[in-house]
C-alpha cells in the first residue's frame, strides 16, 4: 500500500488512529518516503490535508469510519466548494465482526453516508482486494475526485 | 484596533510571496477588499479550519504563511495548537484578531471575553506566543517574526467594531482555489526563505 501512495506521488499521511491499520501506521512512520502526522481530530487532519494539495502535494488520511461524521461541513465547504479532492483509508468498524457495540450505528450508515457526500467508495474485504487499491489510486490522482478505500477487518487481519 | 487595522499592518509588512489564509466571513470579505492578492486563499466555510489549511501549506512550501484567524474560530478547533506546536514549522504564523466575540453571528461572546488566556494556551502547546493590542506593538511583533521566523501564536486585540462589513470577495471557490495553487506553482523557491533557518525548516519536514 505504502509503495503504491508513494509511486503516485503521495508523501503525508495524516492519522486519527485505528487498531486494525496500527501496523500501517508505525510503517508509515518508519519510511523515509513519507511523513505522518497526528492532527487532534479529523476535520482538522482534512485542512491539512487541503493545505497539502493547494500546495501541490499529494497526501492520504488514515482514519475509522466514525471519524468521516467528524468531517461532513469541511468536506462540503472545503473540499467540494473548492474543488480539492481527497484520499482517505478508512476502516469499517461496527460491521458484523464488530465487538465494540457503539460503533455499530455509524457502522449501518458508512456507506450511505460516504454516498451522500459524493466520495467514491472502493471496498477492501479480504487480501486480495488489494490488487484494486493501486488502479483506484491513480484514477484519485488522475481525475481529481475523492476516494475512499473502505477496508474491513478481514481486509487487514484475515482469518 | 480594529479588524481591518490588523489585517492592514500585515499588508504593509509582507513580501509578495507571503502566503495568507483567511478565516470564514469577515476576516476574507476584509482582506480581500484591502488587498486582493494571487497568495491569499479567502476560507468561505470550514469554520475552525484556517490554520490547519496554514499548517497543511507551511509543511509543504518554503515561503512564509500568515493565518488570519479570529478567537471564535480558534476556540473551534482550539486542537489546533498542540498540533502547530507539535509540527511547529518556522514558517508559520497563527494571527488570532480577538474580539472576544463571534463578530459575523451578532457578537455574541466567546470564552476570550471572560478570562480564556488563548497566549498562555498556546504557550502550553509549545508555540511561542504573545498579545499585542495596539498597532505600533502589532508591528513590532510581525516585524520580528519576519526578521527571525519560529512557529507563532501572535493574539491581537481588537475590541473596536468596524463601521461597516467588508463585499464578499467577488470569485467561486473553483477560482480562489486555481488562481492560488497557479500562484504557488508558479515559484518553487523564493529567494526570502534563505532567511528562515534551514535546520528549523526541515524539522518540520521531517517524519
């Protein structure tokens, strides 16, 4: 995953962490490629992340599914008002392997959620997907539109 | 002061490649009337998120970027300054124009008008910081951090009401955005920031 972000030129990640891509980050964090960064919440994580691509530079968020509610206005009134498209690997909690039980609700309206916003959803379920994550990448960068890698657990630790 | 006042003694101080961001509703109707300018990115919604869009830049271009904020919109995102202070490039400038109220709204008032110390909370997140309320200490301030760089809070106290509201900046946010990422593009390394210090600078850069 790293080596495909980096190929099309995206060098920041911006984290509100999550236990499933735990391992991503901590090797986000130790390549050289690449520099993360902990903003306090999402939707400020995002005003980096514009701040970024005004200047030029292609950058990626890492976040859980509960923090896209985080970010709904300044996604409508920076992203789209302005025309500044976003990549975002966000994990799929409160699905059917969920064991934390308040994050099942957000979980029943992720995907419609992401709809309603106009972000382009790629869904990640098992291992495999993978070999899609490269192709939507480059469409992201080539087009201009915003993305959402949507990954399950079983994405990240199959059984 | 005013609003106006402060967004004028930064006008008068900075170079032509200084990027400026300016917060949802007066502060962007104000500097786009006072000066309109390719580097200045007038923020129309997004309330709260100037300077982390300011930070996003300063991490990402070499040039000088001046954040106009005001004290609701800080309030808003207060977890902003830990992470300025926790990135803290030497190119950054947070200026907060605090009249201690939500000025676009009515001027209801905000926490600053009843003891909320936004100097000491940015001191407390690691960043330099002071309170100016007159213009003449105002100039001293964004003069030395011309001179010298440093991530920095500067809080200017601006308790006097304009006599009218600034137009809203007459562009789409499709045009504010193109005309200021063309701008940016447009130079790649401005001679100026030989002045900020390499090793600070790269700090910021590095993972």
């Amino acid at each position: 995953m790293l080596d495909a972000l980096a190929r099309n030129g995206i060098d920041l990640a911006i984290t509100v962490p999550c236990k499933y891509i735990a391992r991503l980050i901590v090797e986000a964090e130790q390549d050289l490629r690449f520099t993360l960064m902990y903003p306090s919440r999402e939707e400020e994580g995002l005003g980096i992340a514009a701040g970024a691509t005004l200047a030029g530079r292609g950058s990626v968020m890492l976040l859980q599914n509960s923090g896209l509610g985080n970010m709904v206005n300044a996604y409508c009134s920076l992203n789209v008002y302005y025309g500044l498209p976003l990549c975002l690997i966000v994990t799929y909690r409160g699905d059917e392997l969920e064991r934390v039980p308040a994050q099942v609700p957000m979980g029943a309206r992720t995907e419609r959620l992401l709809d309603l916003l106009g972000i382009r959803v790629v869904l990640l379920e098992k291992p495999a997907d993978l070999t899609r994550f490269e192709g939507e990448l480059e469409a992201h960068r080539r087009d201009a539109t915003s993305v959402a890698f949507l990954s399950k657990k079983t994405f990240w630790t199959p059984a | 002061m005013t609003r106006p006042d402060v967004i004028r003694a930064v006008l008068a101080r900075i170079a032509e490649d200084v990027i400026v961001v300016s917060n949802i509703a007066d502060a962007s109707f104000d500097l786009c009337h006072l000066k309109d300018r390719p580097r200045n990115f007038y923020m129309l919604g997004s309330f709260g998120l100037a300077p982390s869009i300011g930070l996003g830049l300063a991490l990402s271009r070499p040039e000088r970027v001046v954040v106009l904020n005001g004290d609701g919109a800080l309030l808003y995102n207060l977890g902003s300054l830990p992470t300025e202070g926790r990135y803290a490039p030497a190119n950054y400038l947070h200026l907060v124009v605090d009249n201690g109220a939500h000025g676009a709204t009515g001027y209801q008032p905000t926490a600053t008008s009843t003891g909320t110390d936004l100097v000491a909370v940015a001191r407390g997140c690691g960043l330099q910081a002071q309170r100016v309320d007159t213009p003449a200490t105002l100039d001293d301030a964004l003069a030395a951090w011309l001179a010298t760089g440093g991530a920095q809070l500067i809080v200017a106290v601006a308790t006097e009401r304009p006599a009218a509201p600034a137009p809203l900046p007459p562009y789409s946010g499709l045009e504010v955005a193109a005309r200021f990422g063309r701008a940016l593009a447009s130079s790649r390394v401005p001679n100026h920031t030989k002045s900020i210090a390499l090793g600070d600078f790269a700090s910021g850069l590095s993972p």
